[in-house]
C-alpha cells in the first residue's frame, strides 16, 4: 500500500482515493494503465472514502467506500 498525505488547514474531513486490484493475472504490462486511468477495469477498481477526523479518533482507519460506508453505520446503529 501507497498511502500520500497533504497537510491542510482545513483537515476534520477528507477525500481518501484508493484502488484495489482484482486479478490474479495482474502484471507490469497493466501497471500503467492501473495507475494512471480513472476508471474502473476488470483488472482493478477505484475507491473514494469519505473520513471525518472525529469519527476515526483512536480507531482503525478502514478503506471502504462510501456506499459500504453507509451500509455498516446502519448495522452498527442496530
């Protein structure tokens, strides 16, 4: 894991961009094409989390996307 960060002012909330690669036939060849495209492929998919500085104080931060996000606060609410 590549994890970049960049010293803000305003940091409470931030955009976390990751990707994940999905095939087990990844290579070189598609190294570019993984780190440069922003679109998702069958070999890999591009991820955007949503993390409040609060909400993750003294916790594991979790790369999830904003839409499983959604779906875990509710089964933890419950």
């Amino acid at each position: 894991m590549i994890y970049i960060l960049e010293k803000t002012k305003n940091n409470s909330k931030y955009e976390v961009k990751y990707s994940r690669i999905e095939s087990k036939d990844f290579d070189r060849n598609n190294l570019d094409r993984f780190l440069y495209d922003t679109k998702n492929s069958d070999d890999y998919k591009k991820h955007y989390s949503k993390i409040e500085k609060s909400k993750y104080l003294d916790k594991t931060l979790d790369f999830v996307d904003d839409e499983k996000d959604i779906i875990l606060e509710k089964i933890l609410k419950n």
